[in-house]
C-alpha cells in the first residue's frame, strides 16, 4: 500500500498526465490509477527483469563505447597521425552527437515511449559502430563515432524514463542506481577487459562485435519491455517543445544543472581518455597498468552508482534530501582531482578508485531532477539537463587535449605542466558549482 501512495501522489486525481486538468497539453493521458493499475502488466520480479534488464543493457554498451577510446588511442593515433588535440576531437564528438539530439530526443520519448525510442536508436548505434570500424579514414572515423553517440543518447534517459513510469518514487533513485551500475560494469569492461581482446583481434573487429551487440540489445528491448497500454491523448510536437521553456524557467532546475554539467563532464573526459594519458605522461606508467587502473575505476564506479542510488532513496525515506549524497561525494572528489592537479603520483590504486567511486554522486541529481516536473515531462527535463552534461563534456575532454597539447615533450607525450592547467581549470568550475548548488539548496529550504 506504501507504493500505492507513493504513486498517487506522483499522480494525483486532479491531474491528467501531471498537469492541471483541462489543460490542452496531455502526453500521456494517464491519471494516478491508470499510472499505478496497468491491467495485464508485468509486476514485481518479472517487472525488474523486463525494465531494468534490457535498458541495462543498452548503457552498459553506452558506457562501453564511450571509454573504449582510452584503450585503442595509442592505436588510432599511431594508424591516423593524430595529435592530442586531434584525438580529443575524434573522441568528444559522441558526446557532441549525444547532446545535440538530446532536445529531439526527450520529446520523442514522451510522445513515443522508452522502449520504441531507444529499440530504434541502438540500430543507429550499430551503423555507426561498422562505420568505426572499417570507414578507412579519420573523417569516417568521426561520423561513424558520431553515429554511436547519436545512438546510444537514449540508452540512459530511457531507462530513467522508464523507471519513472513503472516504479514509485521512493525507489526511482535506486532503480535508477541499478541502470546506472550497469553503465559502471560497461566502463570496467572499456578497460584491461578490452585490452585483453585486443591482443585476440584488433579494434576494427572489436567495433565489428560492438554493432552486432547494439543489434542484439534492440531486439532484447522490442521482446521484453512493456509497453504502457493506456490511451495516449498526446499534445502536438510545438507544444511538447514548448514544455523546454518551463523547464528553463525553472530555479530547481538551474540549482541542478551547474553543478552536474561540471561534474559529470569532467569524470566522462578523464575515465574516457585524459585520465590513460595522465597515468602515463605524469605517472609513468606502461599500458598495462593504465588499463588496470582504468578498470579499478570502472569497478568503483559500477559500485558506486549502486551505493549512491540506493543510499539516495534510503536516505530519502528518513527525511534527508538526496542533494546532501551529492553535495558530499563532489566535495570529496574534488580533494582527489587536486591531488591530480598537483600531480601527486602515490596510492595510485586508491586516487583512481575515489575517481570513479566519487564520480557517480552527481548522477543522484537526475533522480532529484524527476521529482520536479510532471511525470509527464520528464523525458524532457531529464534529456534537457543531460543535453547540457554532453555539450559540456564536448568542450571539456576536446579544451583538455587543446590545453595539454600547447604543453609538448616529445615522442607523442606531453609535460606535467598541460594536465595541471587542464585538470585545474576543471577542479575550479566544480568548486564553484559545488557553491552555487548549496547555495540554491539553502535558498530553497529543501532538496
């Protein structure tokens, strides 16, 4: 019955798909009991299995794809004659694809569903992976790069979507801490995982295996995923654009925002590539190691996605605001990205460990985002704030490798001196954020 609660207050009788009755704009037509009450839906178990199991899997070759360039960057700049600031180019632009769809993408998930919307985007993925792999070229390299980034915009939205819809607020932080993991166990596998392989095949047969994995993960999607069997009265799509400007409008919204952008792009541009030349240019490591210190950052990400959600949503429960699991796993982390910075190059294990454990707090704040806005808006408050997290991260992991290239010492390696420019510009903007966000939060008088 506590769910049931829960559930109608996302969904209250007075309102139709989360806004005032009588309003024109209704993308969901649902009410609190169609929401609560999907006659012949999955339940329970079978409910965890059929939502959480295919979206993650989808981020978890989101997140697979994202990092993997960490690994093979030796091999592309070796096969194409790329500098550091060519690399980082090469590699940012899934985030730039990523975010630049993200507007289209949250008004077709609210008019359309997660299981459509990301079911046809990883095919997408797929093409653009075999592109990857055998387009001969770096400009064919970059569309193909691109392609996946467009593909793979949904895999988390998607799920974040779908977990709003299905599960009941007190549990949208973990569910969406499971998803997330996923992503985590993605990122572990981008590392010495990947290296392993690439001693078996090389990486144009790697991108080869990662499209028939986007194919096979579309189908899982199509096969297993509920599909939401209420009548749908659906606004026009100049309405649901419309919606974008309240988001805009709103103070919550900007409080958040900062302070995820920052952070999340600057963990996706050191465990995607920055962090592998860092270990080996200012910690001297060879490659094997900096794969396996990739990987024990991939592992303490996958866990912390788990912790932060869950402990979120516990935390919740007893009437402390999820902003304070945010606020206190960025503050820790930015303590251990100014040992980077300073260029600090003992307990190496430990320092990468926190980066990826400490890295997955701000991800918290999409679960709090979900709380305010309509249900159904949140796919456009979610891509909205995630559309921001990728234009950043764009500029970010390409601004690093701009900076640390001006920084030359030969042989394809660069000075200390770049990543301590790069790597603390980064730790600057985050401590400001950090600021803005309690300062918002105190404004506020709540999380």
């Amino acid at each position: 019955m506590q769910e049931e609660s829960d559930c109608l207050q996302r969904f209250p009788k007075d309102r139709v798909g989360g806004f005032a009755a009588g309003s024109r704009e209704v993308p969901d037509g649902m009410n609190g009991i169609n929401a609560c009450h999907s006659h012949g839906q999955p339940e329970g178990r079978s409910l965890l299995f059929a939502v959480l199991g295919p979206f993650g899997c989808g981020y978890f070759l989101s997140y697979l794809l994202r990092n993997v360039n960490a690994v093979i960057a030796p091999d592309l700049a070796r096969t194409f004659s790329l500098d550091a600031s060519e690399l980082g180019l090469l590699t940012s632009v899934y985030f730039l694809a990523f975010a630049l769809f993200q507007p289209l993408l949250g008004v077709l998930l609210d008019r359309f569903g997660p299981r459509r919307v990301e079911g046809c985007l990883l095919l997408v993925a797929a093409s653009g992976s075999l592109l990857f792999a055998w387009g001969g070229s770096a400009s064919m390299l970059i569309l193909g790069r691109g392609l996946i980034g467009m593909g793979v915009s949904a895999c988390l939205m998607a799920g974040i979507q779908a977990n709003t819809i299905w599960f009941p607020r007190h549990r949208l932080a973990a569910m969406n801490g499971w998803i997330l993991s996923a992503g985590g166990i993605g990122a572990v596998f981008s590392t010495a995982p990947v290296e392993w392989m690439l001693q078996l095949v090389d990486w144009h047969v790697l991108f080869t295996f990662f499209a028939v994995a986007f194919v096979m993960t579309s189908a899982l999607i199509f096969g297993l995923v509920p599909e939401r069997r209420d009548t749908a009265a659906h606004a026009t799509i100049r309405e649901q654009f419309k919606g974008f400007g309240q988001i805009g409008r709103s103070r919550e919204f900007w409080r958040i925002a900062p302070l995820t952008m920052i952070s999340q792009s600057t963990v996706m541009s050191l465990q995607g590539l920055w962090a592998a030349g860092w270990m080996s240019d200012v910690g001297g490591h060879g490659r094997d190691e900096i794969a396996n210190y990739l990987l024990v950052a991939a592992i303490a990400m996958a866990a912390g996605h788990m912790i932060m959600g869950n402990l979120a949503s516990r935390l919740e429960r007893a009437g402390v605001a999820p902003s304070y699991v945010v606020g206190t796993g960025i503050g820790v982390a930015l303590l251990v990205h100014a040992s980077l910075v300073l260029g600090y190059t003992g307990m190496q294990p430990l320092v990468w460990f926190l980066v990826g454990f400490l890295g997955t707090a701000g991800t918290v704040n999409f679960a709090i985002l979900s709380h305010a806005f309509p249900v159904s808006m949140a796919g456009r408050a979610i891509t909205a704030l995630n559309l921001l997290v990728f234009v950043t991260a764009f500029l970010v992991q390409w601004g690093m490798g701009v900076v640390i290239n001006r920084y030359p010492a030969g042989g394809g390696s660069y000075a200390p001196e770049g990543y301590a420019v790069a790597f603390g510009v980064t730790t600057v903007l985050q401590a400001i954020a950090l600021g803005w966000f309690f300062f918002g939060m105190s404004r506020k008088g709540s999380a």
